[in-house]
C-alpha cells in the first residue's frame, strides 16, 4: 500500500507541474494579435453592422444617410479556415490582409491612427500629404500613387497585387474602371456618417480588416470617452452663438445642411449652425444673398483655407469684397485652418475629439484655459 501511495502522489505532483508550466508559458504574440476573442461592437455609425459566427464575422455596409439603399455584404475569414458555410451573397475577405489600397484620405487616416501604412501599398495622389512615414514609403517604392479618380493606372494597381482596394461607391470616381481587375472592392462610407463619433467609429472595421480589432477598440474607448467629457462642458449652456461655414466658389456658396457631421460637430461644441432648421445632411450650393440673409449676423465663420503662408482678413477680403460685410469679419472671430500648413484631412476623421476641442477653444477660450489648438484657431 506504501508503494503505491508513493507513486500515486508522483503522479499528481508531475501533472500538477507540467500543468503549471504550460500556463507559465509566455503568450504567442503574433496570435494574440489576429485572435477573434476581442468582438468589436458598433455604437454610433449608422452605416456598419458586424455580426459573429462560428469561423466568420458578417460585415454589413449601408449609406448612414439612408438615401441609397444598396447593401455591401462581406465575410471576413481567417486565411485558412473553411468557407463552406458562409452564405453566398457575401464577398469573401480573408484576414488578415496585407495590401491595401486607399482612395481617399479618410481611410488612409485610420491607417495611420492604427500604426498600419505600412499595409498600404497603393493610394490616390494627393495635393496635401503630411505623414512621414507614407512619404518615406512613396519615396522608397513601397506605395504607389495609382492615379487620380477617374484616371486610374489599371496595370499599376495589378502590379501592386492588393488583397483589397477601399472604395466609396456613391462618389463619381471612375470606379467602373477597376471592377473587372479580379480585386475585391470593399465599401467604405465613414464619410457619409452625421456624427464625429459615427464617423470615427469606422476605424474598427479596418481593424477588422487588418486582426487589430483589440487596438482599435481600446483606442476608440479614449476617443469616445475624451469627446464625451468636452461635450459635457458645454452641455449647460444657454446662450449659444451663431457659426456661419464655407465660402463663395464658381459663382455658389458651397454649405452643409443642418443635419450634417460638420452641424453636430458645432453643436457638441456649445453653438448653432447658421442653417440649423435644414434638413440636409450633405452638402448644398446657395446663392451668396441667401447665404448673407441667414449668415450675415452670425457671431463666427468656419473657414478650411488652402493657401500658402500665413492667411490674413486682408487676402479673405480680396476673393470677394462682400466679405468685409459680415459681422464675423468685423468681430475678428473667424475659425480657420490652412489645410497648406496642417494635416486636416489625414488626421481629423478619427481625431473628433481633438476638433471638438479646438472648437470649444474657439467659442468658449475661458473653458480651456491652457489648451492649444491643433487644427482650428481663430484668425488673427
């Protein structure tokens, strides 16, 4: 009986040990990464809906507008697993994917904001690229620039051999050229979203897209978190003022509606839109008398410059004389950014937060005393 009490216990002290061991050994990073254990949940975009499965996530992508009812469905797989029960109307995706290439600089921003360009092998050219990094890329032959919309170079783009090209349908962007090329076109419409949170929302689905659904979604937490404090400081205020946006192009005034993303971006800063009572959530082209009856008395304008050096009232007032008759213009209290000096476009979808805070600086300067601002600040 001794003997065999003996050997029973090495037994359960050798199991015990081995198991420990296991449970000791350090964690395969580059699986934790493309794990399907962190299930991204979508709160604010309008336009994305993620469903799980067994071996496959279902990705639906609709118009956040709701003026388009089309449906773009995709199946996003591990490279490797089955595909025999994915249902038939959804393209395939395997993850995660490698190549990438990007139309527009909203989707490039949720490459950088995710430390991925270097998935990007392909992009439209640009008159205004900031990033380092993508111009060390460009330099170096690791992306290329494809061309313009419209005038697309097919046997580049082939050459490039993406897993995947993001596109936005509902733009004229001579896609009907690139569809016979055998590469996945998948649907992004985060531009299209009414809401600064809806909008960067979309960076989980290139996550998704890229095994990074973790990152995203502790990043996203912060954003969101970050742009619901700020709102909070405005919240209680009552006596909002007036903000006026865009300028005179070709003969028309080119607005957003009041239902748009830029509209909501003003009113979580603690103000109200000149078109407050439109309905639209695009954009809208008005005459300049329609624009200066409803925006002539407004407390502030909201400009996006293009210009090279320092931008002045004086050279605002020399596009068009008409100008100088505001009283935004009189008051000195226009909120701009020079799109030539700052990187607007790359950064700001997926960085609401620190838009709304310029915005706050700009209307209510004594709620953030010692905040700078980054890309909106008022004119001097």
């Amino acid at each position: 009986m001794k003997l065999r009490t003996i050997i029973f216990i090495t037994l359960v002290s050798l199991f015990s040990f081995s198991c420990g061991h296991k449970q000791n050994q350090p964690t395969d990073h580059h699986s934790e990464i493309h794990s399907d254990t962190t299930h991204i949940h979508i709160k604010y975009a309008k336009g994305l809906s993620i469903s799980y499965h067994k071996n496959y996530k279902l990705v639906e992508i609709s118009d956040p507008e709701g003026k388009n009812e089309t449906i773009y469905r995709y199946a996003l797989i591990n490279k490797g697993q089955s595909k025999d029960s994915i249902p038939k109307e959804y393209t395939i995706i395997e993850t995660p994917v490698q190549k990438v290439i990007c139309m527009t600089t909203l989707q490039l921003s949720n490459f950088i904001k995710l430390d991925a360009l270097d998935k990007v092998v392909g992009m439209t050219s640009t008159n205004y690229l900031f990033n380092k990094q993508m111009k060390q890329q460009i330099e170096a032959g690791k992306t290329a620039r494809i061309g313009i919309e419209g005038n697309f170079d097919n046997e580049l783009i082939l050459s490039l051999t993406p897993d995947l090209i993001l596109v936005s349908p509902f733009k004229r962007g001579g896609y009907e050229s690139i569809k016979d090329l055998d590469i996945p076109l998948v649907t992004f419409l985060g531009y299209k979203e009414t809401t600064p949170l809806g909008q960067a929302e979309w960076i989980k689905f290139t996550a998704l897209l890229l095994g990074m659904e973790s990152k995203a979604d502790t990043m996203f937490q912060a954003i969101e978190k970050r742009y619901n404090e700020l709102t909070t400081l405005t919240s209680s205020i009552t006596k909002k003022p007036t903000v006026l946006s865009g300028e005179m192009r070709s003969g028309n005034w080119y607005v957003v509606g009041g239902k748009s993303y830029l509209a909501q971006q003003f009113r979580d800063a603690g103000a109200e839109y000149f078109l407050k009572d439109n309905d639209e959530t695009g954009g809208i082209n008005l005459d300049f008398e329609t624009v200066y009856s409803k925006g002539a008395n407004a407390d502030y304008w909201r400009l996006l410059v293009s210009h090279t050096g320092d931008y002045t009232y004086d050279i605002l007032k020399q596009s068009d004389a008409r100008y100088a008759d505001f009283k935004s213009f009189k008051d000195k209290k226009i909120v701009y950014c020079n799109l030539r000096q700052k990187p607007f476009y790359e950064n700001t979808p997926v960085e609401p937060e620190v838009v709304l805070a310029d915005l706050i600086k700009a209307f209510y300067p004594d709620l953030l005393p010692d905040y700078k601002p980054v890309y909106y600040e008022i004119l001097k």
